[in-house]
C-alpha cells in the first residue's frame, strides 16, 4: 500500500471561508484540495450538525509552508 500524499491541515465551516482559504493558498502556489459532505454543497448549503463542514488537504511536501500560511491568516482576522 503506497503513503498517503495530503495532509489534513485545517477544518472550517462554510463552503465560502474553505474557497478563500484556497485560493489565499493557491496565490502562495500550494496546491489544495476541498472535501465536503455532498448535501452541504447544494443550492442550498446546509451547516448544521457538521454537514457545512469543510475539509482542507495539502501535500504532505508543502505542509509546513501552508502551516505558517494558515497562522499568519488566522492572525489578520484577530
């Protein structure tokens, strides 16, 4: 069985915060990708009980670099 390649790096709740996170991460040219249970992405997105939940992978190879993104953005929102 081969190792796995992404990390889960945060949590965040809300289709619109995990798509800013992305692309603020992609602009410092690291690659990620979203996963979100299938209901809570509909036309209208649900985020009770946890199905607005989103999830952030990075690359295992670029997961320091992102930690040190995802410090420095919760910082600015304080």
């Amino acid at each position: 069985m081969g190792e796995l390649k992404w990390t889960l790096l945060t949590e965040v709740q809300g289709r619109l915060e995990a798509d800013l996170l992305k692309s603020y991460f992609e602009a410092a040219g690291v690659e990620v990708e979203l996963f979100q249970e299938a209901i809570g992405h509909h036309i209208y997105p649900v985020t009770v009980d946890g199905l607005g939940r989103v999830q952030l992978f990075v690359s295992n190879e670029q997961e320091k670099e992102v930690r040190k993104l995802l410090e420095d953005y919760l910082n600015a929102k304080d």
